[in-house]
C-alpha cells in the first residue's frame, strides 16, 4: 500500500471521493469509510498482520484519511507511531518544523535550549522575527525554493553564529508529493569542534609564520600579529633587557627591578599602548604581571571584575585598560629551558566581545611556547648571571609536585639578608608533605647550605617520619652546618637561625600533622571565609639540640592552609600587616593561587619588605573519595593469603585497573607472607588509587624490612625483593604500633583518574 493515498468522507461517514493509486478503493466511493478501511486492510495484509497507519484531519465540510504507512506487525506499529514524537522530543540536537511561511509549527527541547526560549516565545513566530538570536530565515528561504527543494543536497550552513555559540544547520524541504509544505531543520551545536579548528589554524600560523628571522624584535612582532589576526584584539610582548644584548635570561622568580623593554605591539581595535615599541616598559610592582614573571603560571584576569586592589599600584596601565574598554586579559610568561625571557599580554576589548576562558589559556600557552623557542633562538650570546641567585632559584621547586587532593600556589622573593625556600613532595598513602624555612645568609654561601638543607630535608621526608622526628634530625644537621660556618657564631640563633615549618596532611582521614621550629603557625581558612592561626607550640630554631612536638588536626575539605615567612609581616608606613594578611587569606576561601597571588598585592607592594623578601606557600586540601580506598585486616593463617589476592583481584577489577592485577597479587601476596611469616599481629591491607596505585600491608612489629637476595637453592627470602622489582617504588612507614610497608605502581593514561 503506498503511502501519500488518501479518501474523503462526508458528515455521513460515506466516501466522497479517493486521491492516489489506491485502485482497491474506487470501489468504495458512495461507501461507508468502515468498507474503505476493510479493503486497505484486506489489500496490505502481510504474513498475517494486515496493519495500517493513518492521519486524519477536516478539510472543508469533510474529513480526509490518509495513509502515513505500513507495518508488519501491531507492534512495529506502534513503534513507528511512537518514533517521531520520542525522537523529536528527545533528540541532542535542536528540531523545527516551518510552514510554507515560515511560522514555527514545533520546537523540540534542545531547540529551545539554543533559542534560550520558552515554548510560547517561539510557537507560530516567523523565523525571521527570531534572526537576531539565532539567524535561520535566510537558509529557510533557500530551502523552499521549489527549484532548490526538488534537488538531491539538502541545504548546510556550518556557522551560525549565537553569541559565544557556533552552529551547523541542516535545512530540508518537507514535501507533499512534488509539492514544498514546509521545511525543518536539524541544528547541532558545533562550538568546540569549530574551536579546535581555529586553535589548530593558529597553532599551524605560528608555526609557518613566527621566527622567519633570528631578529629579536621581528620574532616577536610575528608572534603579536599572529594572534590579533583572529584570537587576540591587543597583544603586547615586552621582552627582558638582556635578551636584546643577547646574554642569558634570567631564571624565576623575575626581580620586579630587572629592565624590560617593550619589543611588539599589534592591535586590531582603538588601543593605545603604555609604551611605544623599543622603549623601556615598567610593570609596577605587586599586580598580575609581576606575578606571572614570579612563579610563571599564566593568568587569566578579569580587569573589571577583580577584587584585589593591584589597581592601585598601576594606575596609569589601569586607566588605558578602563578606556580602551578591555574585558578580558592573559597574562603568559615566555619561558625557554627554565630562563624567563618576558612577557605575553593578550587583550580583548570592543571586536571580540566573548571573554578569555580556561581553553583560551592553555592555548595561549602552546603559541607562546612556540614564540619562546623562536625568541631563544634570535638569542646570539650567552653570559652567565649571578652565580648565587642562580643557584638558589635553582634549588627551589620550579614546577611544585602534583599532589592528589590537594591544589598548591606559592611567591618566593629573594631577600637581602636571608635566604627562604620550600618544597612539596608527595608521601606514601595519600599524603603530601609542605615545608617552608629559610637560612640566615645571603649570596654564595647561603646558596650552597640550602642546597644541603633541602637535600637533607627530601631525604628525611621520603622516609616517612612524623614531623617532629624531622625537625630532630634537621636539628642535627644544622648544628653540624653551623660548626662548619665560621660566621654562625656572629648569629643571634634566636633572631636569625635556621627555621622550619613541617607538615604532612593525610587525604584520607583529613588529619594535618605539623611542626615548627621558630616558624609561625599557618593561617587555616576554612571554606566560609573564617581564618585564624593553627593553635600549635613554636620550638626553637634549628640548630640548639632541641626536641619538638607534633601537632594533629583534622581538616574539612576546601579548607586553605597559608605559610608565610617572618619578613613578610615587616610593619610598614605604621600598618597592620598579620591583619592584612588574614583579610588577604579570608578572601580567598578554597583557591590556593588567588590567596597566594592577594597576599602578595596585600602586603608587597611596600619597597621595604620587597627588599627583605619572603616567600607563601598555599595549599587547599579536599579528602580522597571513599570508592578509592578500601582496606580489611586478614587473619594470622597462611590459609588467608588467597583471600588477600582474591580481594584485591575484585578490587582492582572494580577499578578497572585490569592490567595491575598480576603484579598486585604477587606483592599482596609475598607481603602477607612476610608478615605472617616474620611479623607480629594480623596483616592489615589497604589499597588506595589516585595518581598511582598503592598497596599497604600493616603489622604491629617496629622492626624494619631489607632486602635479601637470596641463593639459588633457597626455598624463601625473596618476597620482599620480588614486591620492590613489581612496583615502581617502595618502602617502610612506623606508626604508634607497628609498621606499614608500602608499593606504588604507576597508572596508564587510561587508568589515571
């Protein structure tokens, strides 16, 4: 039975008339419709299911029947009844239907969704009302043409343009026989793929186009244009003094005293520029872009919309940005082989009204990385700066260990007399450990005993001791260094020693453990804003064969923990800077880089405690998920050693961690073993995935396991040596009772969370 037939009925319910080739039906005219239905049933019966589907509307003073279709079966019917309204309702993407006007008939959800509309705003309006939100008139007008529409290729247009938004849309003629009743469209959005197209038609200009020549300036002005051409509307490149006389540039943190001169300026838009090209350029210290010359994380910054008063200390370059009506700003450092070689600015104002986003920033990132190395390569000469600040920001953390459950920012400044650092390393079970400290030197020789500090620091920290069993040994070790120093004698110990502040945080209980050794308490933020110092004892500076106590707290999630040095509360111009301080961290609630970044604006934009430097370390802590860790305690019998593996088989399986489940079972396995074997009490298992995965295996012995490499006819001895060669590393952890010993082993790609 082909569909498009149809027949008329009168007020009678009789025949009056039968459109189509529906020859079993000229019969029925002058009929009742019952006769007619009989004989469409009777004509499409098919393997005993005689199914028809039909539409039915008034026309006039009768009522037209038309067949819409056939099915094999009531089911398949039904099914087919209920396709269109499912899949129109519940289709991703955007559904219209249009009359021979234009007017929309239907608007499915996700239509509305990118029409930001309610049903009523949009039902029976012509298209052309709604163009200026999202213009489809002119692709519907195309699509009626009779001529158009009775061609095989529907009509595409893969830009509509909605706001931030980007739009392929699919139009179709709706046809009637050979006669145009409409029009629909299928509209998907296309955002992100039209944005990695442009992304990429960068990356590749950038490519081409930048570092045609190995002049410093012209490199640079490649880089400027090539952004402006579609990314960017202002770009501005100032580049560090010693990278036009081609010496080496200098290592991070930038001295906010080290000469820049701007080297490129590209606009697309009304934009006047601080400074003309090849002139000096002076960026005030403390506002974003001397941060992102301290630490090198590139910023995204809101010039209107920011809290911090870093305004105020660049007044002049605030009041261009304010006029020039610039609503979005990145910052990038332009960095090769460790050396910051200047800066990337990147406006936008009146052409590009879309604002920076986070994938803008990580682009921005990729182009001038590849500015750098064309930059670095313009560079003809190297001469070696200052061997001491080299050194010391050598020693320090460049790119801070990336530590589960925890998100860090830190500001470290050199000082005139003293020497700060710190460090974030990663611990076994789901910890992390923060320390921060300082020398009481300068120069050379403060150089070379923060390197054995740190070093000796590191070394003690991955032996997992509590922190005052740290501080202990440090104490040691410092009291060695100083015998060696024969200006330590001229050192008030108290006012000028050695100083430390250790902490280790467990993501799992949420529980901080901490230390100090002449150092202040942090400031705890908790996640409203509420901040107060960490009620501890402060020991004694290193160095006096003194003991210290470990201090416990738990932590709620997002709370921030802020360490800060002694010379950064220096008072200045009779001002309150603990207070400023506290304000500064209250503000910040649950960001580690925007506290770390409005401490520095708070209290650094004074000259005397820039001279006397300093350094903040920021962490907000969160707890690892419960379906991440899992732990059991096994019983003392050798019989419980497959239960162990078959359990750690289902929790790996549950992880999808199928490709560890070998060499798990293994060092599950031999570590029960030893325990039962060696050990005292229960083993107690616990396995733990974030960035690795973790495997504990606890007793309630003190002593410590070693290697053995046992003989060739031994039958025993070499589990803990076959667990170590399974994992990527391993080790020994004592608590009040017992020991822990632990294997990580590295996660794929796939794998990692």
């Amino acid at each position: 039975m082909a569909e498009g037939n149809s027949f008329r009925i009168d007020r009678r319910g009789e025949v009056t008339a039968v459109r189509g080739a529906v020859r079993d039906l000229v019969d029925a005219v002058g009929q009742p419709a019952a006769d007619a239905i009989r004989l469409l049933l009777d004509a499409s019966e098919t393997a005993g299911w005689p199914v028809i589907q039909f539409d039915a509307w008034r026309n006039d003073e009768e009522t037209e029947i038309s067949v819409i279709g056939t099915a094999t079966s009531p089911g398949a019917a039904r099914a087919q009844s209920a396709f269109v309204p499912s899949t129109f309702d519940k289709a991703a993407a955007g559904l219209e239907l249009y009359d021979t006007e234009l007017r929309i008939l239907r608007s499915n959800p996700a239509a509305l969704a990118i029409r930001d509309a309610e049903p009523g705003d949009v039902l029976d309006r012509g298209a052309d009302e709604l163009d200026s939100t999202l213009p489809l008139s002119p692709l519907l007008i195309e699509v009626m043409d009779p001529d158009r529409a009775a061609g095989t290729h529907p009509v595409v247009k893969r830009n509509v343009q909605k706001g931030s938004h980007v739009y392929s849309v699919l139009a179709l003629p709706l046809l009637d026989g050979t006669t145009v009743i409409g029009a629909a469209t299928i509209i998907h959005d296309v955002t992100e793929s039209e944005r990695s197209r442009k992304a990429h038609k960068l990356l590749a200009a950038t490519h081409e186009r930048v570092g045609t020549t190995l002049g410093v300036m012209r490199t640079a002005q490649e880089l400027a244009a090539v952004v402006v051409e579609d990314f960017a509307d202002v770009a501005l490149v100032d580049l560090v003094e010693a990278v036009f006389q081609g010496d080496e540039a200098p290592f991070p943190p930038l001295r906010s005293s080290t000469p820049l001169r701007r080297a490129a300026f590209e606009t697309a838009t009304g934009f006047t520029s601080l400074y003309e090209v090849g002139e000096p350029s002076r960026f005030v210290f403390p506002t974003p872009y001397t941060q992102v010359l301290s630490d090198l994380k590139p910023r995204l910054v809101d010039p209107q919309g920011s809290p911090s008063d870093w305004h105020m200390h660049d007044s002049a370059r605030a009041g261009i940005l304010r006029q020039s009506g610039v609503h979005s700003m990145i910052l990038t450092p332009i960095v090769q082989h460790g050396h910051v070689l200047g800066l990337f600015s990147l406006y936008r104002n009146r052409r590009n009204t879309t604002r920076f986003d986070q994938r803008d920033l990580a682009l921005a990132e990729q182009v001038t990385a590849r500015g750098a190395i064309n930059i670095e390569n313009a560079r003809r000469y190297v001469r070696e700066r200052t061997t001491a600040t080299t050194l010391q920001r050598q020693l320090l953390p460049h790119d801070i260990a990336q530590v589960p459950a925890m998100s860090t920012a830190h500001f470290w400044k050199p000082g005139g007399q003293r020497t700060h650092w710190f460090d974030v390393i990663a611990l076994s079970g789901a910890r992390a450990g923060l320390a921060i400290g300082q020398i009481p030197q300068h120069g050379l020789r403060a150089s070379v005993n923060m390197g054995r500090f740190q070093t000796a620091f590191a070394t003690l920290a991955r032996m997992d001791l509590a922190p005052d069993e740290l501080l202990a040994h440090l104490d040691d070790i410092t009291h060695e260094m100083q015998q060696d120093d024969p200006q330590a004698d001229e050192a008030d110990p108290e006012a000028d020693g050695t100083r430390c502040l250790y902490a280790i945080y467990d993501s799992i209980t949420g529980q901080c453990a901490i230390a100090s050794a002449h150092w202040p308490a942090p400031l705890v933020t908790t996640p409203d804003g509420a901040t107060r110092p960490l009620d501890m004892p402060v020991g004694p500076a290193l160095g006096q064969h003194s003991s210290y106590e470990t201090v416990r707290a738990t932590l709620a999630p997002r709370t921030l923990l802020t360490f800060y040095s002694v010379s950064m509360l220096h008072t200045a111009r009779g001002d309150d800077p603990f207070a400023q301080l506290r304000r500064a961290a209250g503000q910040s609630a649950g960001d580690a880089q925007a506290a770390c970044d409005n401490i520095v604006y708070a209290l650094m934009g004074d000259p005397s405690r820039r001279r006397r430097g300093g350094a903040v370390l920021t962490a907000v802590v969160s707890r690892l998920a419960d379906s991440n860790h899992v732990s059991w305690t096994a019983p003392r019998d050798h019989a419980a050693v497959a239960d162990c593996r078959a359990r750690a088989r289902e929790q790996l399986e549950s992880w999808g961690l199928d490709d560890l489940v070998f060499a798990t079972e293994v060092v599950v396995s031999e570590l029960v073993t030893n325990v039962l074997t060696h050990a005292r009490g229960n083993p107690r298992i616990r396995m733990i995935r974030d960035d690795r995965l973790t495997v504990e295996v606890s007793d309630d012995s003190s002593t410590s396991p070693h290697l053995r490499h046992a003989r060739a006819q031994d039958e025993s001895g070499r589990g803990l040596l076959i667990a170590a060669a399974l994992a990527r590393r391993w080790g020994t952890r004592h608590g009040d009772e017992g020991k822990t010993i632990w294997t990580e082993q590295d996660l794929t790609p796939s794998e990692d969370l």
